[in-house]
C-alpha cells in the first residue's frame, strides 16, 4: 500500500489522509483537495469527512464506499480514526467546575422552623430561580478570577447594564460577541455612536470656546504619537492621536498637526493651544499664531510650576548655575536622605513589617516622571514622622540584625534628628504655596483668569516663609530667597501670555472692594501698565477693525470704571461674590463684544495635564500585554474608552448609587504591579481617607462610596 506523497497533515487528529494521495486543492482551499485512494486508486473530491467516509465505509457523505477494504482491514482502519478520536477529546480544553450550589433553603439548618416555613421558604427560592442567580454569580465570578480583572469593574454602570438587560430579555441560542465581531464591527459601530453623542458638546464650542491640548509620548512598541484633547467646561474629548514613526517631529511637522486640528474644529472656536515647554513645541505655536492671529499658544501652567519646583529642589551643578545650586543643594540632600529611607525600608521585608506596624499609611513615593515629586514624598513623610520615630526605637527595629546594620543606624539617627526634621518643615513651608497652585491648576476647572494674581500671591507667600524661617523684616535681604524668587520669576516670564493678562482684566473680582481692600498694594487691573499694555495686543490680535477695537475698548472702560450699564447696584455688589463666569453672564449684556470673549476665556484651564491622564489611559489599554495592538485600533478604543468617560461624567447617574464615580481609579488601580509607587500620590496624600479605600477595600470586605 502507497502512503500519501504530500506531507501530512494533522496525523495525530486526522491519520486517515495518509490513506490517500493529495492530487491537487480544489473548490478555493477550506480543506477540499483532488485525492486519489491508495487501496482502489477511485480519484474523488472531497475534505477529509469524505475521505473518512470512504475508508470507513460510511454511507450517506456523497462518496462511493472504498470496495478493496477487507473486513480485518476496516476494524484496523476504525481503530486508528477512534484513537484520533480520543486524541482530539483529551486535547480540548477541559472546563473546571463551579463552586457547588446550595440545594437546601437556609431555614433548614435552623432548629425549630416548623415544616410550613420550610415549604413557605423553598418556594420563594423557586419562585426567585435562587440556585440559577447563585450559578450566575459564580459564573461572573469566574470570568474576574480568571482573566485577571479588577474588582473596580463590578462599578462599571455598563457592565450590570449589560447582566441586567439578558436577564429582563429572554433571547434564545443567544452567544456574547466573539474576538473578531468586538475587535472589528463592534468597535467601529460604537465609535461612530460616541462621535453622534458627542455632537452637543461640540456645538457649544462657537459659544464657550475651546482649547486645544497635545503631548507626545511613545507607545510599548516605542511609536512615537502625538494626541490631541478639545477641552472646554464639559471636560476632556479625545479627538485623535497620530503615529508619526516615519516623521521628523520639528516645528514644522508639528505646526501642520496642530493646523489641520484647528480646521477640523473650526479657527473660531479655538481660543489656545496648550502643550509643555519644550522648544519645539514654542516654536510651533509661533506658527501657529502667526497663521491664526485670534489663538495663542500658551505653555502647560503646571509643567511651569512643575519645572520651577525643580529647579529649587534639584538644581543642577554647572557653571551657569552655580549660585541657584550652593543656595539650594541642601534641599536635594534632604530629599536624598528621604529616598535612601524610603528604599531601605521598602526593600527589607522585615523592615517593612515593623514599619507596618507602627503606621497605618502607606510609605510611598511618587514615579519620578509625577509633578513635585520631591514635594509628595515630603508631605508623607511629615504625616508618617511619629510613627516612623517610633519604628526606629522599638526593640523589634534594634534586635532585627540581618541586614546592613550601618544603613539602619543612618535612618534611625536621621529620623531622631531634630534638626533634619526642621528642615523639613522649612522646605515644605516655602514649596507648599507652588505646590497648592500647581494642584489647583491640574484639574480641567476654568482657571485661566486666575494665573496672573496667583503667581503674584504665591511669590509673596514664598517670600513670607523664608523671611519668617530667617527671621528677617521686609527691609532685609535674603540671599536664598533672591535665588528662589528669580527662579520664580525666569518661570513666569517663560510661562505668561498676553491671553493671561487678557483674563485676568476680565474677572470682575479683581475690580471689587473686597477684593482691593485685602492688601493696601493691590490695583484694579485697568491701572496696572504691564496688564494695560497686554490688554491692547490682545485687542489688536482679535479686533483688526479699528471702529470695532474702538468700540470693545469704550465697553471694557464702562466695565473697568463701573458706569453705562455697570453701575447697578447689584453689578457692583455680585463683582466680589459671583464667579467671574456667571457674573458676565448676568450683567454682561452691556458690552455685548467684549462679553462673547468673556464668556470664551473665563471658561479656559491653563494645563495640559488631561493630556498626561491620556497617556495613562493609553498605556492602561495599550500595555505590554497588548503590545502587537495596531495605533489605529488602539486610537480607536482611547477614543471610545475616553469619550464615554466624559459623556458619563456628564449624566446625573454618574454621582448616584452603586455605580458612583465609577471611573475614579479604574485604570491605576487595575493592577498596581510595583510595590511602593503610587501613580496618583496627589489624591491619596492629601485625602488618607480615600487610600484607605481603594488600598484597603479587600480588607474591609468591599466600600461603596
């Protein structure tokens, strides 16, 4: 007997074909070939259903039966294709049992429950299908414990949404969406279904104005991508993200993105364009203005602050800078010893658990790419300074041995240390005014008319607190707190924008009495010159025209001097206690050209840290993991996962019951994979309460919000 002359194929599953001889593929492939059999030599077409059907005699299958197979000669033929067969079984996955069901009502373990109360029981657990709900419960349990899925996701309104509509609509046969349908139609179906969804948002934009905001980042297969996020009051909407690996990422490539950006939401409606620092970032906005007179382009307020920061905490040791860093170096010492605590403590399971023991938070530190880092780690450590003292003079910290005893013996004299402590409650003293400011400003809140004064406030509160530490009066002079304060200053020349000025003179709150009588040195802002001459050019940008600038300028003297329609009463009274917006809104009608732009700046953030959070929300759906992701279908889900969070927050569901906020958290702590970095350390430290939450909802056996 001739044996097949084409390799075989799945001999352990289909060990028939060797029977055979492959001629030739026909019918377009699907396993169909020209076959001849090497016991008859009958030539036929067929799959190997046919193939079997022939050997084994099998009627019915459109093949004429294999007339030379010898009676001895089937019963060897069935016995190799019912080894295949066995074969095939044991290699299918096996399902693993669900926990066992109660089958018994509760009543019958209760002693004294006469007979009816059992009946009574027994059908209302058949009336409610109890055993079919517990299956399901564990069916769902399941699907977490085994895929790996965090338990945040039990809050996800879509999730019980989906669970809620299968058990109120009986569809029969029905099986849930399979790999490709969720990867392909699926996806696109919604896609198109949130861009509809999004369409009021976006119609508001000619009247609230929108800002613009990009970053760059690089995804895990190292691509390089630009995203670019529309914000207004209604919060973040991701619009695209570009791969641009075959790109030189200069201010000309870069102009173009931000243009074509700017066409597809409408020039009008763009009030800024908002990235970090970079330089090539600065230039592409010079561009940009230069092509669009009425946008500007302004740097993140927060990657400023951000920067300053380190430029104070972690001066670098050229010789350009050699005085900021003898001012400041001791600083960077400070924070040093902190690190060298932190990872000595962290790195020792026994250490660790006598420090667990003395705390009840965290001892973490913030991923170094985090804003203030240096500032966070600090904070905790003032929270953590009782308990930490008390770690290093208990008998356990003085008994446990094991590790480099030298290294113990510098955290326990460093944290004993008076004087170590002192400077850091020195430092956060001074860096706690930039630090309040750059929380304020990283969040989407309209903040853009508040920079100009904030920066001023800051400035005078850092002075405030070395002054005090030095013990010096106003008329002295503090040669730390010239270094600081240059920094300060170099960082908000680099930062400011005629736009902040702009709106800052548009606030009615900087023109009321309360707001003048704080501090005897303050102005209204139409009497400020630097202020007055940013104002103009911000005219001249939006108001070509020189009748209509004319006219914006008459109704910006009514509203700085309070008269022809602004000195109502209630006009004056609201400038000191309404918002900036609101007040526009209700007495603006006077200057109706100067009210639109109003109305279009006060509502502006002035960061572009939701970019950063998208990067996050990237790199949580575009993970190692998922490396092999394409960009465009990656784009696609940020999109949908981004959009629905933004639709979501906008619902009144989305502050009520179970399902309340039920993104916070869901994608940092998923699956917190690094012991000791905490990815939003400025949540959990200014707020133990919600950490206690989301780190300990095991613990205390799950926390509803």
């Amino acid at each position: 007997m001739s044996t097949s002359s084409q390799p075989p194929q799945d001999d352990d599953t289909k060990p028939l074909w060797n029977y055979v001889t492959k001629i030739k593929s026909v019918g377009g492939g699907g396993g169909n070939y020209e076959v001849k059999c090497s016991i008859c030599d009958i030539t036929f077409n067929g799959s190997y259903t046919r193939v079997r059907a022939h050997l084994l005699k099998i009627t019915g299958k459109g093949v004429r039966a294999c007339k030379k197979v010898t009676p001895s000669k089937l019963v060897e033929l069935k016995k190799i294709d019912n080894e295949a067969t066995l074969r095939l079984e044991k290699s299918k996955a096996k399902s693993v049992p669900l926990p066992p069901v109660s089958n018994e009502s509760p009543m019958d373990n209760i002693d004294g429950v006469d007979l009816k109360r059992r009946k009574t029981s027994g059908q209302l657990e058949k009336a409610f299908n109890m055993q079919a709900r517990e299956t399901l419960d564990n069916e769902i349990a399941r699907m977490f414990f085994s895929s790996g899925l965090p338990f945040h996701l039990a809050r996800n309104p879509y999730y019980r949404r989906a669970f809620s509509f299968a058990a109120n609509n009986y569809i029969s046969g029905y099986q849930p969406p399979g790999y490709n349908k969720l990867r392909t139609s699926l996806l696109q179906n919604e896609r198109r279904h949130v861009e509809r969804l999004l369409e009021p948002i976006k119609n508001s934009w000619s009247q609230k104005g929108v800002r613009i905001v990009s970053d760059r980042w690089s995804d895990p297969q190292r691509r390089p991508l630009i995203n670019f996020i529309a914000v207004t009051e209604s919060g973040p909407m991701f619009l695209k993200a570009i791969e641009c690996s075959d790109e030189i990422k200069d201010r000309d490539f870069i102009a173009k993105q931000m243009r074509d950006i700017i066409m597809e939401v409408g020039p009008s409606n763009v009030v800024q364009i908002v990235t970090d620092n970079a330089p090539v970032c600065r230039a592409a906005g010079l561009i940009i203005e230069a092509d669009f007179p009425s946008i500007y382009w302004t740097p993140c307020v927060v990657h400023t602050l951000n920067l300053a920061l380190k430029n104070i905490c972690a001066p670098k040791n050229t010789e350009k800078n050699i005085v900021a860093y003898e001012s400041c170096s001791w600083i960077t010492k400070i924070s040093e010893d902190a690190m060298f605590i932190k990872n000595f403590i962290m790195g020792h399971s026994m250490r660790l658990s006598i420090f667990n023991s003395f705390n009840s938070l965290e001892l973490l530190s913030v991923a170094p790419t985090r804003f203030s880092s240096t500032i966070v780690m600090l904070k905790r450590f003032k929270q953590l300074k009782k308990g930490l003292q008390e770690m290093v003079i208990s008998d356990e910290w003085s008994s446990y041995k094991e590790d480099d005893v030298g290294k113990a013996k510098f955290v326990k004299d460093t944290l004993l240390d008076d004087v170590w402590w002192d400077k850091v409650d020195y430092i956060l003293s001074f860096t706690t005014p930039i630090y309040d400011v750059l929380r304020k400003m990283d969040t989407e809140a309209s903040s853009l008319h508040l920079v100009y004064e904030m920066w001023d406030s800051l400035i005078e509160k850092v002075r405030k607190a070395i002054y005090r530490y030095e013990r010096k009066v106003e008329s002295e002079e503090s040669s730390f707190y010239k270094v600081v304060h240059s920094i300060l200053i170099a960082r908000w020349t680099k930062c400011s924008t005629p736009l902040h000025c702009l709106a800052h003179s548009l606030n009615p709150r900087y023109y009321s009495h309360e707001w003048l009588s704080e501090d005897s040195n303050r102005a209204p802002p139409h009497q400020d010159t630097e202020l007055t001459l940013e104002r103009m050019k911000c005219f001249k940008r939006y108001f070509v025209d020189v009748d209509v600038r004319r006219q914006v300028n008459v109704e910006f003297a009514n509203f700085s001097d309070g008269r022809e329609g602004f000195d109502d009463i209630d006009s004056l009274g609201d400038r000191g206690k309404m918002g900036a917006k609101s007040w526009w809104l209700v007495h603006g009608a006077h200057a109706p050209i100067l009210q639109k732009v109003a109305l279009k700046l006060l509502a502006q953030p002035c960061s572009s840290s939701c970019c950063e959070r998208n990067w996050s929300t990237y790199s949580f759906i575009h993970s190692m993991k998922r490396n092999k992701l394409a960009p465009h279908k990656a784009e696609d889900l940020v999109f949908v996962h981004s959009n629905i969070r933004l639709l979501s927050r906008n619902s009144p569901q989305y502050h009520q019951e179970e399902t309340k906020m039920w993104d916070i958290a869901g994608d940092e702590f998923g699956s917190l994979d690094e012991c000791g970095i905490l990815e939003v350390a400025n949540l959990s430290l200014d707020e133990p309460e919600l950490e206690a939450m989301f780190f300990n909802d095991d613990d205390q056996g799950g926390h509803q919000p």
